[in-house]
C-alpha cells in the first residue's frame, strides 16, 4: 500500500476550503472526486485505479449532482398566498387606528386593524404598512 491515498486527502481538503470560500459547488464536488481516489488508495489499488475512481466520481458529480443542487439553490422563494400574502403591502386607514378599534383598506378590502405599536393613534387618511394579521385584524405600522 503505497502513501499515495494521503496525496488525495491533502487535495480533497485544499478543495473543501476553496469550495467552502467560493461557492461554486465544482470544487466541493471535486474533493468529493479525492476522498474516494483515497479510499481506493488505502484500499491497496494502485495509481492508475485511484486515477480512474477520481475521474469517475468528480464526473458524475459534475455531471449529474451539480445541476440538481444548482435547480435546488436557484428556486424562487415560495408563494405567499392568503393573510401572509398581505404582511408588507400598504394599506391605507379609513377609520383612525388605536389600540381599541380601526379600520383600513388592503387592496380594496376593508380589516379592522390596530397599531402594531398599541401606544400609537394613526389618523384617518395616513398610509400605513401591513406588520402581521392576527386572525381577522390586521397589525399595521404608520410610514414614515
């Protein structure tokens, strides 16, 4: 057995510390290639076999796992859909804001709504941004 499998640990880590600086997934993939040329090598295999696993399994990982993890990474975030699709929108308040009562319209409908901040009174008229809802009301926050 010769120390040749120690050659490919060593580059394996070089490779893991520049993947884990640049992000690329390649180079991960590629120290991926050398751990198991190491293994080969501790196995007893000779160069030419440890050469041979390094190709094959950096191959299919650039070939096959880095295009998935790339579709996995490039996702668009999900869909808000229902109440959480209206947290961060305008609204505008169509009746004055306090701890007790409120109303404002968001998108066209009408919520009742209170001050995120409970010690705040937002006036008619003012335009405010959805912080949560709360059931069927909505917690808004004045702009500034």
């Amino acid at each position: 057995m010769g120390s040749s499998w120690i050659f490919w640990l060593v580059l394996a880590a070089v490779l893991g510390v520049a993947e884990v600086l640049t992000t690329t997934l390649a180079l991960g993939l590629i120290a991926a290639g050398a751990v198991v040329a190491a293994v080969v090598g501790v196995l007893g295999a000779g160069l030419p076999f440890q050469l041979a696993a390094f190709a094959v399994a950096t191959g299919a990982g650039l070939v096959v796992v880095r295009p998935i993890a790339l579709r996995h990474i490039r996702q668009p975030p999900p869909l808000r859909t229902g109440t959480s699709a209206l947290v961060g929108r305008s609204a505008l308040v169509v009746e004055e804001v306090s701890a007790h009562s409120g109303q404002v319209k968001i998108r066209g409908e009408l919520w009742t709504s209170r001050p995120y901040d409970e010690s705040q009174v937002i006036p008619v008229g003012s335009t405010v941004d959805v912080f949560a809802i709360e059931g069927a009301t909505a917690l808004v926050h004045p702009r500034e």
